[in-house]
C-alpha cells in the first residue's frame, strides 16, 4: 500500500523504528487539505501539502503509531495521480484536530471519522506524484 505521508513519517529513521519493510517511491502532493501543526501535524480542508509516499504492507503498525484504534487520527483513501508504478490510491492519516491542539475545523456532524470520511467525498482531495519534498 502507498501511504501519503507528511509528519515525522517522511523521516527514515523515525520509520525504521516503526516497520522492517519499506520504502520511499517519491515525493507526493496533496491538494484540497493544508497542513496544520499541533501537538502532532495534522490535515484540514483546502490548500494543499506536501509530502513523500511511503510503500509497505506492514499497515497494522502504521494505524498503531498514529493511534487510529484510540481515535487520534483517521486512515483515508483519497484518488493516486501517477503513472503505472503507483496504485490508484494512497492512504492518507488525518489527525482530529481537538485532541492534537491543532487550529483545524472539519464540516459536517457526528465522529470526527465520519466528518473527514464525508468531506472527502464531496471534495476534490487528491494525492499526486512528485513535488517539493526531496526523496
């Protein structure tokens, strides 16, 4: 799976901690969500970010790390634009804002999962092949 990753995942020291098999297959943008820094950096709608796109299997310690199970950040497919290396969609890890600190608003009601999972469906957020971030 290729995860789009934008925090301290994009360092690889800090992901050989975390998985025995990886790798960074290139630099990647996100429009339709701008980064917000908190406690932990997160996403909020519009704007757009940029970052690296990790390659692993080993998801299960990824969700771990970034606390999906206690409800900390969300995973979320959004659209891959790349040529045929690349699947047709990379995972993205969006932080809810209150419990990171973080100067973010998602619309919508209810959980917090179902506002980014809603808002991504109606918006045009997409993951795209090459940017500023060096790989």
């Amino acid at each position: 799976m290729d995860v789009f990753v934008y925090g301290t995942l994009t360092e690889p020291t800090r992901v050989r901690e975390l998985l025995d098999s990886f790798a960074f297959v290139g630099s990647a943008t996100v429009t339709g969500l701008r980064l917000v820094e908190g406690r932990y950096p997160t996403l909020a709608p519009g704007g757009e970010t940029a970052g690296r796109l990790l390659r692993t299997d080993e998801v299960a310690a990824l969700d771990r790390y970034e606390g999906v199970d206690d409800g900390l950040y969300v995973r979320v497919s959004v659209p891959l634009d790349g040529d045929d290396r690349y699947p047709d969609e990379a995972a993205v890890y969006v932080g809810h804002p209150e419990r990171l600190d973080a100067d973010a608003t998602w619309p919508g009601e209810g959980p917090f999962a179902d506002r980014v999972r809603a808002h991504l469906e109606g918006a045009d957020v997409r993951a795209r092949v090459g940017g500023s971030t060096p790989v």
